[in-house]
C-alpha cells in the first residue's frame, strides 16, 4: 500500500497560474511519452509516487496521449484508483482535446461535438467526475471561435472541468479567445505552448507577453528540446537515444556539428553555474516569473529528482543570458 511522504511540499515551489487563485508546482510531469500502453505500469507508478511524493502536484494529460491515444488516461486512470485514492483534493489533473482521436469528421479540431464527446471519453478512461483543467489542444481555422469557447463554457457550467485552458495558440488569437471567454464568465487561467532555449517561438508569435498582459498563466511543454538539452548529446548521438529508438519528434538530420558544438557551450555554462544542461534549461524558463510550470518528460523516478534539482537556481546574470541567446540556434 502506498504511503505518500510526510514532507512532499517541503521543497517545491508553487506559483498562480496568471491571476487566478490556482497554484501549481514549478514543475509539473507531462504523460505524454512513457505512459502508453508500450510503458510499464510498475515504472509508471513509481514515476507518478515520485513526483508526488516530491511536491509535484500536477499530471498533464491529452485524449490521444499514448501510444495507442487514449492508453495515457487509462493507465493514469488505474494509478489514480490504486495509488491515489485518497489523495484527489491534492492533485490537479488535467487533460486535452483538439487532435485527431477518432475516426470521422467528430473527431478532432475545437467543434462543440468534438470536445464535449471527448471529454467525456476521457473522464471514463480517467475513471473521475472531473478535471481540475480542460484544454483546448489546437487552434482550429475553420470552426468559428465563439463555438470553441462556448464548448468550454458549457464543459465548466456542468461540473465536468473547473478550469480551462489554451493550447498551442498564438497571442492574436489568444486575445480573442480570451474576450469571448471573460464574456462568458469562463475561468481561463492558462495557456500551454512548446518553449526552450531552443524554441523561441512564443516570443515571436506574442503569446508569452500577451499573456502577461492578460494576466494568465503559461506553462511549457518540451522544455528539453526532446533531450537535446540534456548531456545525451554531448558527445553525438546515443543508439539508444529517442532519435534512432523513435524518431517521430527528432530527427536525425536536426543534430548538425553546429548544433553539438551550441549544446556543448550551452553545458559548459550550466557547469559554471553549478548545475546539470538539463537543470539549467528547465530554470531559464522560470527565470523571469512569466511560466508558471515547466512540463517535464521522464521514463525513470530519478530523472524527475533530477529536474526538480532546478528550482534550486532560476536566478541568471545579464552575461550569462546573453552567452545563451549566443549559442540559442
């Protein structure tokens, strides 16, 4: 039987999610490798014990996780019965719809139909009454977006989520979706969007600080750039790395001698900070209080000790954030 820990909010930071009264950890586990029906359920249960026991509160999920989709909320469904019965006020789960799920013209983009079925589907594979964050996985150009969001109001006025979210949306668009939303009454606290050292693209499409001007949260998912932000790469690419064992998220041909030679000066600064190029990553997107959360990735219990290791140091020089854009290919 298991027993969380006594001290499992010691040492973990929590941060509002915008303006809301919503806090989550500054690290939150993402299950979006490792937990699909190609996982082991026992390492899977280790890793949600882990991360539980060491402050993380928050699991991120999507309807079509996997692989097979769907088989994330399902083997996260049998963890929370089995494991975390007794702990549900103390979590905040959250899941997605807005990628293809199903056959047919009903299942995928932002209809009305296409949310509010999926939903529904995931909260049987889940086996909960609800969701503490519902989001919007995709921007959807052809369904208008007074729909989308009046999807997420309906989904919250029936008790089926208590907030929502944006996902993978840029700042225009946001702006809007938020005014149809604030008109709704709907509580939107949180935009989820890929951003690393790597990835700069919420800086350039206005989501990052049209969100802090609206006052919302942000929380970042491949914040390792699928590991090249690791020492993985250090001295080229590993056989058994996700490039050669996957490949469906990084390829081969994106690993230059240029971008070995930017991974290795980008370690050599985290070296003189006194942490790991992982540990460093996931801190210069805490750095200046804009994310909320970072989502990490893990396929064993020591890496998520590993990354909680960088809420330690999320405080940067001016040089050295100068050195990282440098070497930010």
């Amino acid at each position: 039987m298991y027993k969380a820990s006594d001290t499992r909010y010691d040492n973990m930071l929590y941060n509002h999610c915008g303006n809301s009264g919503l806090k989550l950890p500054a690290v939150s586990l993402g299950l979006w490798h490792n937990f699909g029906d190609t996982g082991n359920f026992e390492n899977m249960e280790a890793m949600c014990q882990t991360a539980f026991d060491n402050g993380i509160t928050h699991f991120d999920l999507a309807n079509n996780y996997g692989p097979a989709p769907g088989s994330a909320e399902i083997n996260f469904g049998k963890i929370l019965k089995d494991t975390f019965f007794s702990h549900r006020d103390e979590l905040i789960i959250s899941t997605k719809a807005g990628y293809g799920m199903w056959p047919g013209p009903y299942g995928d983009w932002g209809s009305r139909k296409y949310l509010i079925s999926s939903l529904d589907q995931s909260l049987k594979r889940l086996q909960l009454d609800y969701v503490d964050i519902f989001y919007h996985h995709r921007m959807d150009p052809d369904t208008p977006l007074e729909e989308t969001m009046g999807a997420l109001a309906q989904i919250v006025n029936s008790g089926k989520a208590l907030y929502v979210g944006l996902s993978n949306y840029d700042g225009p668009t946001l702006k809007k979706a938020t005014a149809i939303l604030d008109e709704l009454k709907v509580p939107f606290i949180i935009n989820q969007n890929r951003y690393s050292i790597f990835d700069r693209t919420i800086e350039k499409n206005g989501l990052k600080e049209t969100a802090k001007e609206l006052k919302k949260g942000i929380i970042c998912f491949s914040p390792l750039a699928q590991g090249l932000l690791t020492d993985r790469y250090l001295d080229g690419i590993p056989e058994d790395s996700r490039i050669r064992t996957d490949g469906r998220f990084l390829k081969e041909g994106q690993i230059t001698e240029e971008k070995l030679a930017s991974i290795r000066g980008l370690n050599e600064i985290a070296k003189k900070r006194g942490q790991t190029l992982a540990e460093m990553a996931l801190a210069w997107i805490l750095k200046d209080g804009y994310v909320t959360s970072v989502l990490i990735g893990a396929s064993k219990p020591s890496q998520i000790l590993d990354n909680i290791k960088s809420i330690g140091n999320i405080s940067f020089t001016e040089e050295e954030l100068k050195a990282i854009d440098a070497l930010a290919l």
